[in-house]
C-alpha cells in the first residue's frame, strides 16, 4: 500500500462519519439478520430432524414452520433495510462533500491560475463522488459483517460440536491470510487489470475527445482498426493478469466448498461410526444443522469479496477529487486546506486584495445578505474615484507581466476609455479593479485601499459586465434579477427595456420569462451581452466596469445602447474597456495599454466606427 | 429493450464466448446446489441406517468432494470465459461506435468539444461492454437453475413442485419486470436531477466572476445546495423500489422453502418421499435462490445498458449532416478558395452576411475580429464541416459539395483552438498529419513550430509519451507541438484558429517570422488577436457585422 493509498483509505473513512445513524443501522442490520440465521438454521434442522428421526406428525411441527417463514421473513425485511440505509448514508455523506465542495470552490479567487477547469471540476464533483456510493453503501456494512459473523457463527457452534466450531473458528478468519497468501500475485494483477482497463478506457475517450481532428487528417480508418486492435491487444494481456487474479476468489471458492464437503463428511462418517471424535451422540437435529450453517459462515466473506471493488473505486475516485479541487483531509472537523492563493502568505510581495473574504470564515459560511437595491445603502451614495500607484499585473500563473508600474487616476464621475488590441490586458486590469485577482501595487477606491474594502460594501457600491457573462440556466428574468436578487417584475422589465433586451424578448412567446439553455445556448452573442447588461441597471453602483459591452452591436445599435449607458453612468464612475473608437469618443478620457504600460491618449474624435 | 436488440449483432459475434459463460455459471450454481442437496441427503442417509460401517459411503462422499471441485473449477471458467467475451465485446463496440461516428461529424449539438459527451459516450459503452456480464447472464442463469430444480420436484416432490415454480418464476420474472416498471420514472428522475446538479456546478464555476461582482455567492451555493438535495432525495426514492423489490425477491425464497417444508412434511407422512431425500431437497431449495441473490442489482444494470443503447443508437443512428456526393468530383491541384455570398447562422441572427471573399494559392492571410464574431465558424465551412445557408465555396473551382469530405480535408490542415494531443507519443502525434513521415520530416516541423529545442532534451525524444490531454506539457508547448503537426501535414492549405494562444510576445513574433518562411508556397489562414509582425501576412483583415474587410 503506498503513501497516497493509505491516505486516501484515510480520507474515506474520515468522510464516514458523516453517514450518522443511517450508517449505524446499515451495518447493525446485516448482523442482526446473521443472529436470526442461527435461530432460523436451529429450527429447520430440529422440524426436518424430528420429522424425519422421531415421525413426529405434521401438526406438531407446524409451530416451526411458521417461526422458519416468521424468521425468513423478518431476514428479508432486514436486508431490505439495511440496503435501503446503506444508501441513506451514502447520500448523506455525497450531499455533505458535494455542498462543501461547491463552496470551497466558490471561495476561491475565480481568476486564481488553480481554479479548476469546469468540466474537470463538475465531472469531480458529480461524477467523482458518486463514485463513493458504493464504498458506504455496501462495501463498509459487508467489511463489518465478514468480520464480525463468521467468528461469531464459529464461538455458537463450538460449545455444540467442537471439531466444527474449530474448522469454523480456524478457516473463516485464515481465508484472508490465505487471499493475501495465494494472491500477493493476485493483488497485484488485480491492479494491473484495474489499470489496464482504465487505460483502455482512457485511451477511447482520448480519441473520442480528438476524434474531429483525427477525421480532419483522414484517420477516420485508421483509427477505427486502431482502436479495435489495442482493445484486443489489452485484452490479451488483460486475461493473462485475470488468470492470476481470479485464483484469489477461487481460494475462497475453495474453503467454502471445503467447509460444506467437510462438514457433510465429518457428520456422515460420525452418524455410521466410523468417527469416535465426539463423547456424546449425534444427532441429526444438530448434523443438519451444522450442515446448514457450513455455508453461511463463509457467506460474508463472499460478500466483502463482491464489494471490494467499491473500495478501489472510491479510493480512486478521491484521489481523482483532490487532483482537481485540492486536498480534503482535515475536511470533516471544518476547516480545510483551500487550494486558491492564501491572501495571508500573498502579503509580502502583493498588496493583497482579498477577493476570498468568504473563505475566511470557512468554506461553508455565507456572506451577508447584501441589500442592493437603489433604495438600500442610502448612506453611502454617488460616484467613486480611483486610483493606482505602480500598478503590476501578471497573467495568473505568472509567467507574463501584462502591465507594468503604471500610475493612473479616475476622478469620481468620470468616464474613462480603455482601449488596445484583444489580449493586450484589458480585461485582466479591469478584473483587478473589480478586485476579481490578485495585483502588486497599490489602488485607492475612494481613498481607501481596495483592499480594504469590506466585501458586501465593496459589492454594493462596484459592479462589473465581463467580458464574457455568463448566462445561467433559468428565464431571463431570472437571469437579469442575479443582479439584485428579489427585484420586482416592473423593476426587471425597466432594465431589460434600457439594455434592449425587451427588443428581442418580446418577439419570443414568453418574452422575458423564455427559458435559457446553460451557457446561453438558443442567444446570439449580443443578445447574451444585452442580458448580461441589462443587470447593470438593477444596480445603484458609484464605479461602473465594462468589457467590450458592445463588441457584438452593430454601429447603430452601439449608439442607442450608450445613449442609455451614459444616461445610467451620469453621477457615477464608468470605465469600459473597448475595441470600438465610436465608444471611446463619448468618454471623458481614454487610455491605451500598450508594451505593459498605461499611455493616456486623445479622445478619437471622428464619429466614425473604426476599430482600435 | 427494442434498442438493447439492436446490438444483438454485436452480441452474437462473441455468442460462443458467452454462451459457455453462462454454461459454466450453471453447472457452478447446479453444482452447489447438488453439493447441498447431495450432503443433506447423505448425513440424513447415514443418521437413519441401522447397518453401520456397511453402509455405502463411498458413493455420497465421492459425491461430495466431486461437487465441491466442479464448483470451484466451473467458477473460475465462468469468470474467465465472461470476461473474455466481455472484452472482445469491449474492442467490437467501441469499433463499431467509431466506425458509426466519424461520417456523423461534427455532431450538431456541438456538446463533443465540451467533454460531457465524451464522458457520456464512456460510460454509455462501458455499460453496454458489461451488461452480459453483471445483467443478462445473472438473470439467463437464475431462470435456467429455477426451472430445472422444478422439474427435479416435480419428479421427487411433485406435491411442492407448483408453489417452488410459481415462487421462482415470480422472483426471476415478475419482480424484475415489476421493478422495471416501477423505476423508471424514478431512474429518469435520477438523470435528470444529476443533469441539474451538474449544470449548476457548471453556472457556479462559469459563473464564478459574475456571482462575485453581485455579491450573490450564497445565493449560489444554497441553490447549488437545494439541486443536489434534490439528486439525493431521487436516489433515495430509486433505492426504496429497489429494496422493496429485494425483499420481494427474499419473501419469496422464504414463501418457496416454508411450502417446500410443509407439503414435504405431508409427503413423508403419507409415505410417498423418503426422509434423506426430503432433507436433500429442502436444502437444494434454500441454496437455489442463491441465484437470485444478486437479480435486483442485475435489474438496475439492465435498466441502465438499455438506457445506454438508446442514447448510443441515437448518436449512431442519426443522418449525417454532410453528405458526401454520389458522383464525387475530382479535386483539382489549384488551391484558389472563393466565397460566393456565404450567409451562415447558428439557426439565430446570422453570423456570417453575404461575404464574398478570394484566397488566391500560396497567399498568407490574417483574421481578426472581436471573439465570438464568426471567425471559427469561416474555417469550419471551409472545411466544410457545416454547410452555408446561402451563396457557394469552391476549391480550385470546384463546389465543396461536390467534392468528397476526405479529398477536401486531404487538402487542407486546420489547426483548431482546442486541437488535442493524445496520450500517445510525441512521434505518433506528430504522424497523424503524414503517416509516411520519416524523423527528418518530423524535426523539421517541430523546428519550425519553435519546440525542437524541447524535445530534443527530452530523455525519449520523440518517443516520449504525451500522458492524457497532453497534460505532460504545459499549454503553450502542447499548442506548439499540434502546430509542428500541421505543418508536417501535405496539405497545401493550412487554416489556423489563434495559434500562437499560450505564446509570449517574442515568441509570438518569431512564430509569424517562421510561418511567413515554414509555408511558402503554401496558402495560409490565420485567424488571431495577436499582433503581427509588418511584412508577414500578405493581408490582414477583419471580420465585423458578418462582412470581411
């Protein structure tokens, strides 16, 4: 077992706890139905025994009859519950990890370069620990069961007949020993087969994933061969492994079987007496019983044997989970290692702008419900100023300077221009004054350092369109309210009518209450920014940041959605980074980013749509 | 089930293997139950002679051990013999679905790039790979064992033989069939309510800037909560039918073995059974259902290796959305590209507007544009991996519809913004664009493409292994190695979606350097935000409103 398997072991059974009651009933359960075996067992060996041995007359046995089905019955409805609690606690402890891990998530800076990519971080979440199922739900009740019932089984039968209760008592627990024995190769080819079948797996969906590509070079053919004949390379070299794997179980086949013959044989020899191994007669009432029971102790072993996947699979599957999200050990006392930058140790060498104040508290606390509506905050109104002393930013992982030393401020009131080509760093230095990621350097907000700012206020007085909004599953109502979450229809349809939303809206059945696909699918692209826009106008902020609000306009409709942008930004502070000329001609004043710096530059004056 | 049966011709190929599977796992559970029934038989036998050491017990005991050896002999052919069919099914299936998928590309819901699909089709196949295995053959077996102990009842015990049957037939038939039934509005919940929870992870991390910039974190997380509250509460429904119908399947066992015992008892009374035959076959009854042990978990694996082959043959059985021609023309050697009055859409607002545009062979051309604009979407029917709406593109003069798919990619390159490398080796990377390339060939391009350096140094060279999604390398050299593939490619045309993504500034000027030199003679296509460098692109245009300019 290496390092990061007994961690992982570790980490499983930490996340157990977690199961509560439902995880104790799973596993008392089984036990209790392994109790009721032994009465059940006793009963129909001691009816078949006098029915058979003393002709005992059918309606005297009838009393045993009715306990065996009584005592069928009440097995069966055992197992059903504890089955059924098994799962209980498995989702318990999948909707625990899953909420935590969400939150962890979103505790992070969005733009730290160890945010995890969605899909991995989703497939993670989702996928990963569903994966961890059956590892709570049958693998830990059968661990429990193999160990404790089949040595119980063994100390009821000893005092009865001594040589089974020994053969019992001796075998049930070597056949582990044994397991380990005959399968140190074994284990170890079960790995290998686990891992050549994952290869393989992988390999399928590696090629799948590339597979419009593979087509685009006219591999289509070639692949399609290719991948049969890897799969019965792998298959060949699977089952040489599987040959050596399957002798482990053949190992507990093997005792099983013995304990059945063994026991037959032992009780059959004794009743002609050809054995003298017992100083009191056997009987037939106890011969069958012995027999019956034979099977059952090795029964839970078989079981664990079934399930034991699960446990490779979970333990896989959390490693997979910490690759993507980080470490989750101290996870169940509540606190727990984050991933993301830790704005403490940041301190030194960046000015620490603390996108992650929720983190703070632990990843399952929740900010303050913020009021942000015009109405709320009154106390703290009007338009921000900004500013920035040697100012240094980095793409997230750090490999490239985006803008270096640069100095600038941003009267409260004023609208200001960013322009430059695509990918020069517009976005990254919007994103910064938003507080979105981390900076070296200092920027004022309102003369105080950003910081500083306490994140509900700094939320309540900011507000930013990115570049490329997302649009959530749900209406566009309901897209726009994210903005202000509880604003009233009039206010939604107010601010979807001045980002031209309701232009399209209205064509649609639904209008605005039209439900989107995830990630906007069914919208153009501008109609996507529109929406995105349309939540600015549920905000009463004094700093207003765009990205590109217009890149997907043409140039009339530009200039009918920034006649009403600049009516909603008088009195406040806008910056909006653009591509578009015709933009930056109605601000106040406009700045290029241009080799790492920040130039000032004149404002474009013709009313042309050119392009920056 | 109806599109379960449409793999049956993939199932009977490896008939043979499956069919001494599940004869195997008969004899395995014959033989316990044999084992059983032969050990009650006997001890019973022997507990009631009077004869002593004359008795016989040779026979029984022989018996005995030779049950016990088949048992274990059997079970691990089964295993093997299962397990071998599963993965030459395994090998078929994934054939066939690739032979089924590379005409149906691109697939329109355009969801392939995004990885869900990918993870969908995984584990769809692999449901299917193993539905012998964990699901038909379970059930085949346990019907098989339970009508045959019937008929060894109705020769012995003909008084229990009705109820035995009756009982089994109900825990192998009505219970699943029951179950099945029952389930499937609670199993489609399930994948519905995993569908939301995933989106929502989705919308959180997507969504990650925007939740933050308006202060609606909680408001996210608590809906995140409520979605996968949701997904529990479903499977925890889906669980309650399956353990009902577990101890259905339990009752019946306990229903079968009572009734046995008492319509036994009547019989060795009334003289018609003898007592070790009774005890024999009471315990060959409690051991039958052995069989049924695992039908409920069979069941939920059946239910979803049919709910996987719906989907596989949906994909499978789709109409491709190009079709080649039935009277392919030649393709011509001149490289000229003309766009005739292409108008092009998303079923929305157009993307592309009436553009005309000619590429004449051998020039070099950039695309700029704002993001989302369409600039991929040009490249893509270039390739003609869509077709246009309105207006034609032609190739050497040539229509691209009346060309074969293959001879218009033979022609030209693309490097996409999400080309992957493949956990292959470098080598092997690179020998998808021109399988007949010799080393030479392949360290010029890695030259040209600037990594050469990198992978000269490497200790396998070229034949070091990429690991999945190129995830050995960082992005910006994976991207230089897919651009040494394209270079490396014959193809006289090379289309390029932001190349240079993952570049520094220098690096990134000394890339359109080379290229101005690596594809002479060749036409090029760039579509970028990079700045670049005077003098190595004939032109530079930019596509806005639909229109090149």
């Amino acid at each position: 077992m290496t390092d990061t398997d007994r961690h992982n072991a570790r980490t499983l059974s930490a996340l157990r706890h977690n199961g509560g009651p439902w995880l104790i009933l799973a596993t008392g359960a089984p036990l209790l139905a392994g109790g009721l075996l032994v009465w059940q067992a006793w009963t129909l060996a001691s009816v078949l025994g006098n029915a058979i041995e003393a002709r005992a007359p059918v309606a005297t046995l009838a009393p045993g009859i009715v306990l065996i089905l009584a005592l069928l019955l009440a097995r069966a409805a055992l197992a059903a519950i504890g089955d059924r609690a098994g799962t209980e606690a498995a989702e318990a402890i999948k909707l625990r990890l899953r909420t935590t891990l969400f939150s962890h998530l979103l505790a992070g800076s969005p733009r730290a370069a160890t945010q995890p990519q969605s899909g991995a971080a989703s497939a993670a979440i989702i996928d990963q620990v569903e994966a961890l199922d059956g590892f709570f739900a049958r693998y830990l009740p059968a661990m429990i069961g193999a160990t404790v019932l089949p040595v119980a089984f063994g100390a009821i039968i000893l005092p009865l007949d001594w040589l089974a209760g020994l053969l019992f008592l001796v075998t049930a627990p070597l056949i582990p020993v044994f397991m380990a024995l005959a399968g140190w190769g074994a284990q170890l080819a079960t790995e290998r087969q686990a891992r050549a079948l994952s290869l393989l797996t992988s390999r399928f969906a590696d090629r799948l994933r590339g597979i419009v590509t593979l087509k685009l070079f006219g591999r289509a053919e070639a692949e399609t061969s290719g991948i049969v004949v890897a799969s019965d390379e792998l298959r060949r070299r699977t089952l040489r492994v599987l040959r050596i794997a399957f002798l482990s179980s053949a190992v507990l086949e093997f005792f099983a079987a013995l304990g059945v013959a063994g026991i037959a044989l032992y009780v059959g020899l004794t009743f002609i007496d050809y054995l003298h191994l017992r100083t009191t007669p056997l009987t037939l009432e106890l011969g069958l019983f012995l027999l019956l029971m034979a099977p059952e102790v090795y029964n839970p072993l078989r079981l664990l044997a079934a399930h034991y996947h699960d446990r490779a699979a979970a333990k896989s599957a959390i490693g997979e989970i910490e690759a993507q999200l980080g470490t989750l050990s101290p996870l169940p006392s509540g606190e727990r290692a984050c991933p993301g930058l830790d704005p403490g140790s940041a301190a030194g060498r960046m000015r620490g702008p603390s996108p992650r104040t929720v983190s703070r508290k632990g990843p399952l606390a929740r900010p303050k419900t913020v009021d942000l509506s015009p109405r709320g905050r009154g106390e703290a109104r009007g338009p921000l100023g900004l500013a920035a002393t040697s100012l240094t930013l980095r793409t997230p992982d750090s490999a490239r300077v985006i803008l270096a030393n640069a100095d600038f401020t941003i009267a409260p009131g004023e609208h200001a221009a960013l322009l430059g080509p695509s990918g020069i760093g517009k976005s990254t230095l919007l994103e910064a004054m938003a507080r979105l990621r981390l900076y070296e350097g200092g920027i004022m907000l309102d003369h105080r350092p950003l910081a500083d700012w306490p994140e509900p206020d700094l939320r309540a007085r900011t507000t930013m369109l990115g570049q490329k909004p997302r649009i959530f599953a749900g209406s566009m109502a309901h897209n726009i309210a994210l903005a202000r979450p509880g604003a009233s229809p009039a206010d939604i349809r107010r601010a979807a009518e001045r980002a031209h939303v309701a232009a399209f809206a209205d064509a649609l059945p639904d209008g605005l209450d039209t439900l989107l696909g995830e990630g906007g699918l069914g919208l153009s692209g501008g109609q996507a920014q529109r929406i995105a826009l349309a939540r600015i106008y549920l905000r009463d902020a004094g700093l207003i940041l765009l990205d590109e609000p217009t890149a997907h306009l043409d140039a009339e409709l530009e200039q009918v959605v920034l006649d009403d942008l600049k009516a909603h930004a008088s009195g406040r502070t806008l910056i909006i980074a653009t591509h578009s000329l015709a933009v930056a001609a109605r601000m106040d004043k406009a700045w290029r980013i241009a080799g790492e710096t920040l130039l000032p530059t004149p404002l474009p004056t013709g009313k042309g749509r050119s392009v920056a | 089930m109806k599109a379960l049966l449409t793999f049956r011709g993939l199932f009977a190929t490896q008939f043979k293997g499956f069919a001494l599977a599940l004869i195997l796992s008969l004899v395995t559970l014959a033989a316990g139950v044999a084992l059983l029934g032969t050990s009650g038989w006997f001890i019973t036998a022997a507990a009631l002679t009077t004869a002593g050491l004359a008795f016989n017990l040779f026979a029984p005991s022989a018996l005995v051990r030779g049950f016990s050896f088949i048992r274990i002999l059997a079970r691990y052919g089964e295993r093997l013999a299962g397990h071998d069919a599963t993965l030459r099914l395994l090998a078929d299936l994934r054939g066939w679905l690739f032979a089924r998928l590379f005409p149906r590309l691109p697939i329109a819901d355009r969801s392939l790039r995004h990885g869900d699909l990918v993870s969908r089709l995984t584990a769809d196949v692999d449901a299917l790979d193993t539905a012998f295995l964990v699901a038909i053959g379970p059930i085949a077996a346990a019907f098989v064992i339970g009508a045959a102990l019937t008929g060894v009842l109705a020769w012995l015990l003909p008084g229990a033989a009705w109820l035995y049957g009756l009982c089994f037939a109900a825990a192998v038939l009505a219970v699943p069939a029951g179950l099945v039934l029952a389930s499937r509005r609670a199993g489609k919940d399930v994948v519905s309510r995993a569908a939301e929870a995933r989106a929502s992870v989705l919308d959180g991390i997507e969504g990650h800037a925007d939740l933050t910039v308006f202060g609606v974190l909680g408001t996210a997380q608590s809906d995140f909560a409520t979605t996968a509250q949701r997904l529990a509460a479903a499977r925890g429904r889906l669980s309650t039918l399956t353990a009902v119908a577990g101890f259905a399947v339990q009752a019946l066992a306990a229903l079968a073995l009572a009734g046995t015992l008492w319509l036994g008892l009547d019989a060795l009374a009334a003289g018609t059974v003898e007592g070790p035959v009774l005890a024999g076959l009471l315990l060959a009854v409690a051991g039958s259902f052995e069989a049924t042990s695992t039908i409920v978990r069979s069941v939920g694996k059946l239910t979803t290796a049919m709910a996987a082959a719906e989907r596989l043959t949906a994909i499978a059985e789709a109409p491709p959305a190009i079709v080649d021609p039935a009277m392919p023309a030649e393709r011509t050697a001149d490289a000229t590209i003309v766009l005739a009055d292409i108008t092009f859409g998303y079923g929305g607002p157009p993307v592309l507007t009436n553009l005309d545009h000619i590429v004449a062979p051998g020039e070099h051309i950039a695309i700029t544009g704002p993001s989302g604009i369409g600039k991929s979407s040009l490249l893509g029917l270039l390739l003609r991996l869509a077709d246009p709406q309105a207006g034609r593109i032609t190739l050497g003069g040539v229509p691209l519809p009346a060309l074969r798919q293959a001879d218009i990619h033979a022609g030209m390159a693309l490097l996409s913004q999400d080309s992957p490398l493949f956990n292959d080796t470098i080598r092997a990377n690179l020998l998808i664009a021109r399988p007949d390339a010799d080393d030479d060939a392949l360290w010029t391009a890695l030259a040209d493409a600037g990594i050469a350096d990198f992978v000269r140094v490497l200790p396998a060279g070229l034949d070091t292994m990429m690991g999945e999604g190129g995830r050995t390398v960082s992005v910006g050299q994976a991207r230089r190695l897919c651009l040494a593939r394209v270079l490396l490619s014959p193809a006289p045309i090379l289309l390029l979606d932001e190349p240079t993504t993952g570049l520094d500034r220098p690096a990134e000027a000394a890339f359109f350097e080379t290229l101005h030199q690596a594809a002479q003679g060749r036409t090029v296509i760039v579509v970028t935000h990079a700045a670049i460098p005077e003098g190595t692109m004939d032109r530079v245009l930019t596509l806005r409103g639909g229109m090149l300019g």
